[in-house]
C-alpha cells in the first residue's frame, strides 16, 4: 500500500508493479489442482477453505526486509533532503531485482507450496 502512495507522489517509480507483479506470482504458483472454485474472491479471504499452504522463499524473506528499507528510505528521503541521491536510487533497483527474483522463485521452485488433505 506504501509503495503505491509513493508511486503516486513520484517518490518510488515502478516499485509497486513489482511488488502486484510479485505478489500475483505467489497466486499463480498454487496450481489449479486445487479446484475451479478456489479462485473466488469469498473464498481466498476464508481461512477456513485453506486447501495449501504457501511457504516463503529466502529471497523472499529477503526481499521483503529489502522493500521495507526501501519504503522507510523514501519515506524519510524529502525529511533528510536526499530525494536525489544516488544510493536511493540504487536502493530502488536493488529492491526492484529482489522483487523479480522472488517472484521467479515461487514460479520455479516446486516446494514453495503444500497441499491439505481435505477433511470429510
């Protein structure tokens, strides 16, 4: 949610598309095996439905320790005059690769994901 507000004020350029694209990556990695019904919207936000479980990669531990740096950073950067500076910017695209690399993990990694069994 932070990354899209600093998008918007021109703070952060693209880091929220790789962030959705990232995150868009974890819903794709759970195949459809699961049924044609678990895609809806009442059931992805019912616990009670969990059929799998995802678990996180390390890069995507990584990662999300990276894009919290990085939203702190450019939260602070007009506080501390550094909206410009060099090591912001590469910040962002530090933050942008690990995003992408933990999106393609989940997409190739087949142990991201466990399957219940369902009970009767």
């Amino acid at each position: 949610m932070a990354s899209s507000h600093l998008a918007e004020d021109q703070l952060l350029p693209g880091e929220a598309l790789w962030a959705s694209v990232r995150d868009r990556s974890r819903l794709q990695a759970v195949p459809k095996e699961m049924g044609p019904d678990t895609r809806t919207l009442s059931r992805y936000f019912d616990v009670t439905y969990a059929t799998a479980q995802l678990a996180p990669t390390t890069i995507s531990k990584v990662n999300t320790a990276v894009q919290l740096l990085m939203v702190a950073s450019t939260l602070a950067a007009p506080v501390f005059n550094y909206v410009d500076h060099s090591l912001l910017h590469m910040l962002w695209y530090i933050t942008a690769g690990t995003t992408i690399t933990s999106a393609v993990s989940y997409l190739v990694t087949k142990d991201t994901y466990k399957f219940f069994k369902p009970s009767k």
